[in-house]
C-alpha cells in the first residue's frame, strides 16, 4: 500500500481584479460644443450691437450736418427778407423788437381829435405826406420776392406759409394805414361834422390795419426765432411817422 508524501501543498495563487478600460479624457472647457456655440451667439449680439451703434452715430452726424447747413440757408434768406421789410418799416414807424411796431402815430392822432370834432395842429400837407410814405413802404415791401427766396432753404410747411402770410398782412396794414391818413387830410381840410364823419371812417381803418399788423409782426418774429433770429432789435424810430394802433 502506497504512502502519500506528507510534504507542503503549494499554495493557490489569489485571483486578479477585473480589467479596467481606457478612461476618456474630458474635453478642455472651452472646446466644448455648447460653450463654443454661446460664445458665438454673444459675440454675433457684439458685433450686431457695435454695428448699430455706429450706423446710429452716422445717421446723427449726417443729421446734424444737415440741420446745420439748413440752419445756414434759412438765416441767410431771412436776412435778405429782414434787410427789406425792418428799414421800410422805420420809414413810417418804430421797431420794437419782436413786439408788433408802433406805425401812423400823427395819422391815429389826428383822426382821434377830428372825430371828437377838435382841432388837430396836423397839417394837410403832413399827413399827404404821411400817406405818400405809407404806400411807398408797402410798395417796397410787396415787391421783393420772399417766395421765391424762401424756396428751397430748409423751411417746413408752416414756416414758409407764416412768412408769406406775415408779408400779405403787413403790407395790406400800410395800405389801410395809407388810406386812414388820406382821409385825415381830407378830414383836416373839412367843416367839424363832415370832419368827424371822415375821422371816424379813417379810425375804424387805422384799427383793421393794426391788426394786420399785429398779426402779420408776430408771424415774422416768430419764424425768426425758430431760425436762431430775431425781429427789429433795439428799439429804432423812424421820421416822424411812429405810432401804432389806431
């Protein structure tokens, strides 16, 4: 009978772990799809934002040339409308700025003694010569051309039809200021009643012709104003023929 061998059993090695695969390796940050895409996006509002602020800063520039050169037009072809009218006007009256100015002061006070039936010291020879003045101012005035200077200087709408308006009322004022003082004349140069019948026709004149005026110095000095300008100035008189309103 065999005898086993009673020597060391060698021993079992241990079992190994299980094998691991290759771990990935995260991308950096920013080479991330999503982050790239984002990154994008803002940059494109950027530049988007850059481009608009810049074509915005253009248009304004431009504008602003452009008010500028119209600004320029405008003040040139109101000093060429305001170099007619304001002298002529001290012909036959005062300036007051940009309050309506004061015209036929001797007219308007002769009519009012007349019409009272008192005794005026005017003379005929004065107020012919009062009304002679009147109409060659009206004239002076009705011939310049402010349509055509206007045209095509920067004026809107409402300021072209002012300024033109403002000519046709002051100059059919003078006229109806002209015809106060013929009948003046006539009045002077009259027995006491049909003197004041005269007088009284001539007032109710002088009152439509310092309306128009009114009307027409306002519409002028304010066209002015939106022009950087303004009416009359100092105070100026003119010869002998200041005064306003009947």
């Amino acid at each position: 009978m065999a005898i086993k061998s009673k020597g060391k059993t060698k021993a079992r090695p241990a079992p190994k772990g299980p094998r691991h695969g290759p771990v990935p390796v995260p991308k950096p940050f920013a080479q991330r799809r999503w982050v790239q895409l984002t990154a994008l996006f803002i940059v494109g509002i950027l530049a988007m934002m850059v481009f608009v602020w810049a074509t915005n800063g253009l248009r304004r520039e431009r504008a602003n040339t452009r008010a500028a050169t119209d600004l320029a037009s405008r003040q040139q072809a109101l000093s060429q409308w305001k170099a007619i009218l304001e002298p002529q006007i001290t012909t036959v009256g005062q300036l007051k700025g940009d309050i309506p100015p004061t015209v036929a002061t001797d007219v308007t006070a002769a009519l009012t003694a007349l019409a009272s039936k008192k005794t005026t010291t005017t003379k005929v020879a004065a107020l012919d010569s009062s009304a002679n003045e009147l109409g060659k101012a009206a004239d002076a005035i009705n011939k310049f051309d402010l349509a055509g200077t206007i045209t095509e200087k920067g004026f809107d709408v409402a300021a072209a039809s002012a300024l033109t308006a403002s000519k046709v009322e002051i100059v059919e004022a003078l006229r109806l200021y002209q015809q106060a003082a013929e009948l003046a004349a006539l009045a002077v140069g009259s027995d006491k009643h049909l003197g004041s019948r005269l007088a009284e026709h001539g007032q109710a004149i002088s009152v439509s012709a310092a309306t128009l005026l009114q009307s027409g110095w306002i519409k002028y000095a304010s066209t002015l104003k939106l022009s950087l300008l303004s009416a009359g100035g100092s105070p100026s008189v003119g010869t002998g023929l200041s005064g306003g309103g009947g």
